[in-house]
C-alpha cells in the first residue's frame, strides 16, 4: 500500500514537475528565440559644426560639450578621450570617435586658437595639420518610449572589452563559465552567511539566474520565485551557450537613472558614465559598470563618489585575486580617481518636435515600433535653436500675460503659442516649439492646428497678381470702399483703421496691410488664382474660393506658412519640409533617408519683388518696430491679425532662415491686441538670440528683374528733367511704357510693349532722335 | 560722321576694350574648380566651400553618400553656397536621379545669380543640364546646353564632369 502510495506520489510529483519544466522552457524559448529586447529609438540632432571663423559664444560650444558629457581638463597636455581643455586663447578638445550614416569619424584631438569669441584656427593636434571643419557628435534629442521608462544601446559580445566581462564574472559569478545555471557552492556559502546573520544578508544567484528574475519573473525572494528562476536557469543553460546569456545579461543589467529614465545595459551604462561607447571603456571604467550592478542607486558615482570608489577598487581587488588581471594592470587601474561625465538629462524641449517627426515617418513607424526597434533617428533639430525656441515662447506668453489684461488666463485657458524655424533653402525644421508647456498639452499648434490666417496671407495675392503681369511694383491700387456680391448679400471689406485710404502705392497697400487694396487685388486676378498660388508655395490645406480669401479668410497651419514663406524665401523654389535624414536601424543600416528636395514653383523674380515688399513691411509698415528692436539686416515680413483679433501672427525671413509664430488661445478668444504687439515681439526676441543680431546674408536679385527710376506718382520711367523720381524694382518686360517727361517725338518701340534697349537709348542720348 | 559711322566706331571701340581689359570670365577653354575658391567670401562660406572639395574628394573615391552628406552639411553651414548645389547637381546627374539634379541646377543658377559669368560657372551650369535631359532621353533639349558646354570648355568635351573635374 505504501509502496503504490509512494509509486502514485512520484508519478505525479514527476509529472507535476515536467509540466512545470514545459512551461518554463517554452516561457524561456519565446523570449530568447522572439526579441531579447525591447530599445527605444533615439533621435539625434544636427551635428554642430566647428570651423574658423565661427563665433563659439553663439553656439555655445562650451555648453554643448558639456551636454555631449565632455569634462574639463586641467591641461591640454595628454588630453584623454572625451575631454577639453579650455583656456582664453587656446580650445583642445579630444573628441570621441561617433558613427554616422553618412561616415564614420575617428577620434581626434582638435586644437583651436581663440580670437575673443572667434574660433581663428583650427588644427589636428596629432599631426598640426589644418583643420576646415570637423563635427562634434550629434546630442540626444529625445527617445520613443513604450511604458517602461528605459533606454539601453545594445552591445555585441564581441564589442564588449574582455576586462568588463571579466569585472562582471569576478564580482557577479566568479564560476560562471562552469556552472550549470545553478552554482551550489555558492548557495551553501549563501546559506551559511545568512545563518550566521539571522536573515538574508547574502544572495547566491548565478548571472543566469538574474537574467531569468529580470526577464520573466517579480523580484520577490519567495521561495516559489527561487525554484522558478532556478528551473529557468538550468533550461538556459541547457539550451543556449555561455556566451549567448552572457550577451543578454550584459544588456539587461539594470545600471541607474538619467533623470526619469531607466539605464539598462552595459552600452548605454558607458554613455551614461562615461559618455562612450561601450568598446572604449579602460580597465578601471569597466571595474565600475561592474561595481554598480549590485546597487546602482545607492552606488552612484555622481552622489556617493566615495562609495562607488570603494566598491570599485574591490573589484579590481578580485580580479588580480582570480588572476583575471595582472599586478601591474591592478595597481595602474586602483590608482586612477574615479571621474565620471555630467549627467545630462534627456532634453525636453523638444517633446512637439519629436510627435512632430513621427508623424513623417511612414506609417509602419508607429508608436509600438518606435518604442521597441532600437532605431537611431538623424534629426534637423538644432537642438540650441530649440532651446531658445522654448523659453522665447515660455518667457514672452508670460510677459504678455502680465502686460496685458486682455491675455491673462481664464480658469484652464492660458494664452498659447507657437514658434517654428525653417531652413528655406533645404526645408530643414530647425527648431518647433508647439506649445508653452508640453506636459499640460501635446496639442502641437505649429502642425496640427489650423487658424484663420489673416493678412499674413495677403503675399500670396500680391504674387499671384505680379506673376500674371496684373500688378507692377510701381503701380498704385485702390483702397476706396468696395463691394463684392456673394450668395445671401454683399460682402463689404474694411480696413483694421475703419478708414479708407483712396489711391495708394502698391507697395504701401501691403506695408500698411490695407485689406479692401488686397481684396480689390484679390478680385482682379481671380480668387481661384489665388488659391492655386497658395497650394502651389505649399499650403496643403483646403482654401475656400470665396472673396475674403484675398485677406486670409482661411484656416492654416504655422507650418504650412512656413513652407509657403519659405518657398518665397528661396527664390521660387519650394523645399520639402524636412525633420529627419536618416533613419539607422541598429546594425547601422539606413532604412530611410529623406534627401534635400526641392521643385521651381514660381519664377525667382515674382518670388523676389514680393520678398522686396515684405521688406517694406518691416522697414516702414506695420512690422517697423522690429527695426527698434535692434535687428538689422536684411528681413522681410508680414504680420497678421484675424478677425476680432483672435489670432496673432508674424511671419518673418531672413536669406537663411523663415520663422513663424502664431499667439492665441485653443479656444478662439478676442486678445485685444494687433499682432504687431503680441507675435512680433516674440518674434523679435527669438531672431535676436537666434543670431545674435547680426543677420547674415542678403536676398539675391535675379538677373530678370531690373531696378529703375521712376517717376512715383505716374509711375512712368523718369529721364532726365523728371521732378521727382525714386527707384522701383521690375520684371523684365513689365517696366513702363511711358517717361516722365513724357516723350513724344516718335511713337517708341511700339512692338516691344514701349520698352527700349539700353542701346538704343545711349545712341539717344548721343545722337538724338534719328530724323524721319 | 554718319549715324551708322557712330555706331560702328563705338563698338569696335568696345571689342578692342574687351580684348585688352582683365577679363572677368575664366581663361578660354576652362571652367569653375571649387578648390579655386576654398579660400574666398567670409568664414561661413569657406567652411562650407571646403566641405564641397571635401565631398569631391569622396565621390571620386566611390564614397558616394559620403559625398551627397558632406554637401548637405556645406549647406547646413552657408545655404546660400552655389557651388554646393552645382556639386549636388553633378551627383545627381552622374551618380542619381536626373530629375533631381535639373532642380539642384535651378537652385545653382539661382544662387550664382550674376556671378555665374565671372565664376566660370556657365559650362557646368549648360553641361549638367544637357547631360541631365539628356539622362532623361530628351536629346533636342540637351544638345544645345551639351553644345554650349563642349564650346566653352575643355572639360566637357567628353560630355561628363568627373568630381576631380569638378573639384
């Protein structure tokens, strides 16, 4: 009786115990043989580029190869990997080697000769040789995260230094290469510290064995928890080599905090200690990683040096003792102070722009694929320009909040906004700040908000009418009262000044934004033209054809703007918007490149007369006060403001550089204020940081347009005996036929539209008019 | 003096003026190297100049994306460089996609503006752009900028533009 008691009890203690097997090892097999882990894409900004002449204030070099995790040296003199020497006339980076899509750059120590805040020169320090240009490595923009918090940058075994293998194995698993999963020494030594101290004070877990509680199992040390992670171990073992759970361990570690950020893995460890790649760890750094893993947090090297010290140098203490180091490489090692790089938070300003560059990658790219692919994303950010883009927006909403009483918050409704730079000649995004706080609301207004747009539209009447030979720099519109039927009743224009202004210029009409001269305009050439105008420059949103489109009854959005200004901005030629380069997957394969692209939409001289008139606008229209604000250079602009003031715009260029900002509440609310006093100044003080108020650059003239005198008032060519005269910009074949004083000797070229050759002209003037 | 006396002494006048005054274009027969003008505008400009010789360098190595991605980068650095585009054009003309190039050479062409003349950039400009159309099987449009290409400079008399010949 017994013995078949005995009998049925094994047989189900044996069968209870195989299925208990099968269930780990298809637990295990999922995992190992499916995806080992899951790595958030990063994305990386622009690279900064150093070359001579550059003003390194401007750029804030210092700042960025602090960001990068660079340390100060003492002297330049054997400047280690990852440090810079900084003194007044004299700048010695060694900058890390760093992988790029496009190449990969070897470390390099940079010597730069300073002249105040000019880099003057710039050499290899290893072979005095001139250096152009070189790259610092790109920073860390922001990363994809699933629901855990985590960033890891996977390490190959064989990329791993073997002396951080063996620190890992000394401290960790000194029998790991030998053991079965489980090491029963190393349990009774366990078990007897414990005994000795009356509760557990010691662990006798094999690497394998951590690898099995942190990828399958809660860290509670029941002891149904111990003979899960014991079974899942032996299975490990049993079916994967050394090297394999080595790898996924190496990887898996957990290794501390970048501010909320969880850091597993030895690569992404050496970032964030070290600031290096993993395979250029030294002996020393490689006894830390190591060190660490028992209690990263209580260990840290940043807030309890000492501690970590201590811990460090015990590692070292066991490799010499398990032979895995030699004396002399223990005692060079010991020696070294422990130095670890700054710790720089993952940016935050650039939250918008990250779902903003989402949202351009392909479809396949979505959340869950992002979160978990690993990928390295090249971004256009430049991550300084972001920087300003934010605090401007944050710091000058709360100025005009405390300013003005129309903007102060009511309840839940702050006054929000936007800032978005281009790069018109490539469509690089450099900067987007969609909003004041990302946190209170990812509602990203530079590209997912649409609002009327108000006059900042109106340059696109303008061109439309020069492009199709309706309007001419020189010609003068009419602003008197106008009325436009439409169905139900009249549509009647006013101006923001409730007056009319008679007979105006045609550039002032557009300085001083006169709305029923543009919505007159508007009429002439066709709002259907208008439209296909806007769409052409690269407004993708549907535009309603009806009359007050002409001053911007449409609803936009700032990037939209800003690709249309941008188009106008580089001569005619449309760009792409661009907010990536490349995408990296992580065995280094570009799997998407987004290249500079860009199609002729408009010819070069319509796109630079209309360039020359929002210059106008910022040199006496309504955008003057820019000038007051210290900003010099060539600018051109246009502000506008919506009906009942619930919009505020300003849309600026520069030859290198269109910037839009919008102001306003979510929910449509009248702010009281013309867009001269509320998106300007934020405008103002975003350029003026931006470049330091020097603006670089001038608007290049095409050889189609010529600049003549005219007379202002007829707008006709003034010759010589004019009374008053100023000079005009002209497409070739549109100047005036007819001079002041008019000439009247001979009918003029009557079949070249009344225009002369220069030559003819000269004989002219020489000879007089040949006699009939 | 007859008016057509005039007009005939003035522009012999001119013709001798332009044989004996510094001319402003190239010397015959040659055109725009971009190393002539690693040296030239202000630091912007420089850097990125010689990031172009740095990307000719690499495309005659058979570097090609290291090539197009230092061209970029001299635009990140000077957008308004011409001779980025133009070496973005060759790129694309020989190495890429030709459609893409007729639109770089627009953007060269604008950004030359009127120093195209004087910068020995002509030949380039009409040579791309006939090799480019032609690329695109549109050989009534290429000849003449192919023609034009072959008569003012020796360089393109093989109708191609190698990066060294670029450089």
């Amino acid at each position: 009786m017994l013995g078949l008691s005995l009998f049925v009890t094994s047989l189900v203690f044996g069968f209870l115990t195989a299925r208990h097997f099968i269930e780990m090892d298809a637990i295990v097999r999922e995992r190992f043989e499916g995806r080992l882990f899951r790595v958030p894409s990063k994305v990386l900004s622009a690279p900064t580029i150093l070359y001579p002449g550059l003003d390194w204030k401007q750029i804030d070099l210092r700042g960025a190869l602090r960001r990068l995790g660079y340390r100060e040296a003492a002297s330049a003199q054997g400047l280690a990997l990852g440090r810079y020497h900084w003194s007044d006339r004299r700048v010695t980076v060694h900058r890390r080697p760093f992988e790029h899509p496009s190449r990969a750059e070897p470390a390099r120590v940079i010597a730069m000769r300073m002249a105040g805040p000019i880099i003057e020169e710039m050499r290899d320090a290893q072979t005095g040789r001139e250096i152009g240009a070189v790259f610092l490595e790109p920073e860390l923009v922001g990363s994809y995260y699933g629901p855990t918090h985590e960033q890891r940058e996977l390490a190959r075994l064989d990329s791993v230094p073997a002396h951080l293998v063996e620190a890992v194995i000394a401290v960790e698993d000194q029998r790991f290469m030998t053991h079965p999963g489980i090491d029963w020494r190393r349990i009774g030594g366990a078990l007897i510290a414990n005994l000795k101290a009356g509760g557990i004070t010691q662990g006798g877990s094999t690497l394998t064995q951590q690898l099995a509680k942190n990828f399958f199992l809660t860290p509670d040390r029941k002891l149904w928890r111990k003979v899960q992670e014991a079974t899942m171990a032996v299975i490990m073992e049993a079916r994967y080599d050394k090297e394999l759970i080595l790898e996924a361990y190496l990887n898996e570690i957990y290794l501390g905090q970048r501010g909320g950020t969880a850091i597993h893995g030895v690569g992404e460890g050496a970032r964030l200690y070290f600031g290096k790649n993993v395979r250029d760890l030294a002996l020393h750094e490689s006894a830390l990683i190591a060190a660490l893993i028992q209690s990263p947090n209580w260990l840290s090297p940043h807030r309890q040096p000492d501690r970590a010290q201590t811990r460090r140098d015990l590692v070292l203490k066991l490799m010499r003792e398990q032979g895995r180091i030699s004396e002399g490489a223990y005692q060079r090692a010991v020696a070294q102070r422990l130095r670890v790089a700054t710790v720089t938070p993952e940016p935050r300003e650039a939250r918008y722009f990250l779902d903003a560059l989402q949202r351009q990658l392909p479809d396949f790219y979505d959340g869950g694929t992002l979160a978990t692919e690993g990928l390295q994303i090249y971004s256009t950010l430049d991550l300084r320009m972001q920087r300003l883009a934010t605090r401007t927006l944050v710091e000058e909403l709360e100025r005009l909040e405390k300013a003005h009483e129309s903007l102060a918050a009511k309840g839940s409704e702050v006054l929000q906004g936007c800032i978005i730079a281009l790069r018109p000649q490539t469509g690089e995004v450099l900067a987007l700040a969609g909003g004041r706080s990302y946190s209170r609301s990812q509602y990203d207004r530079c590209s997912q908000a649409r609002r009327p747009a108000g006059s900042v539209f109106k340059p696109f009447v303008y061109l439309t009418a020069i492009q199709n030979g309706t309007l001419t720099l020189g010609d003068w519109l009419d602003d008197s009262p106008l009325e436009v039927p439409v169905p139900g009743g009249k549509w009647t224009p006013r101006n923001f000044d409730r007056k009319f202004h008679g007979r105006v210029p045609a550039r002032t009409a557009l300085e001083k934004s006169y709305n029923v001269a543009a919505a007159r305009l508007g009429q002439q050439v066709g709002i259907d033209r208008v439209a296909k105008m806007a769409h052409s420059l690269g407004i993708e949103s549907t535009l309603p054809r009806v009359p007050s489109l002409a001053i911007g009854a449409a609803d936009l959005a700032p990037i939209e703007l800003a690709r249309a200004y941008a188009t106008i901005a580089n001569g005619g030629i449309r760009p792409r918007i661009r907010t990536f380069e490349d995408v990296v997957d992580p065995a280094g394969g570009t799997v998407e490149r987004q290249p500079i692209t860009f199609d002729r939409v408009i010819d070069g001289g319509s796109a630079y007369l209309v360039t020359s008139m929002l210059e106008g606008v910022v040199n006496q229209g309504t955008a003057a006060s820019l000038r007051r604000q210290g900003l010099a250079g060539p600018i051109a602009g246009k502000t506008g403001t919506s009906n009942d003031y619930k919009d505020a715009w300003f849309v600026g260029f520069t030859p290198e550089l269109v910037v839009v900002v919008w102001v306003g509440f979510d929910t449509p609310r009248n702010l009281g204020l013309a867009s001269s006093r509320v998106a300007l100044p934020v405008w103002a003080r975003f350029m003026k940081e931006v470049t330091g108020g020097r603006i670089r650059g001038r608007f290049l003239r095409p050889p189609e347009v010529v600049e003549l005198e005219i007379h202002p008032e007829s707008g006709a060519l003034a010759l010589a005996g004019c009374p008053e005269r100023r000079s005009e910009l002209y497409l070739r074949g549109t100047e005036p036929a007819a001079t002041c004083p008019e000439w009247s000797s001979r009918p003029r070229n009557p079949e070249g539209g009344g225009r002369r050759g220069w030559l003819e002209r000269l004989f002219d003037d020489i000879l007089g008019p040949e006699a009939p | 003096m007859s008016r057509n006396g005039v007009a005939f002494v003035l522009i012999a006048g001119l013709f001798v003026s332009s044989c004996v005054a510094p001319a402003r274009l190239s010397p015959a027969g040659e055109a725009l190297r971009v190393s002539a003008f690693a040296d030239r505008g202000d630091a912007q400009r420089r850097a990125s100049t010689r990031m172009v010789v740095g990307g000719l360098e690499a495309s005659d190595l058979g570097h090609q994306i290291e090539a197009v991605a230092s061209f970029e980068r001299a635009l990140q650095v000077d957008p308004s460089n011409p001779l980025a585009y133009l070496a973005l054009a060759r790129h694309e003309t020989f190495e890429g996609d030709p459609r893409r190039a007729l639109a770089f050479l627009d953007k060269a062409e604008a950004t030359f503006g009127r120093s195209a003349e004087g910068m020995g950039a002509l030949p380039h400009l009409h040579g791309l752009r006939g090799a480019a159309l032609s690329a695109l099987g549109r050989p009534a449009e290429s000849e003449p900028h192919l023609a034009e290409a072959r008569r003012s400079a020796r360089v393109w008399a093989d109708g191609q533009l190698d990066a060294a010949e670029l450089r």
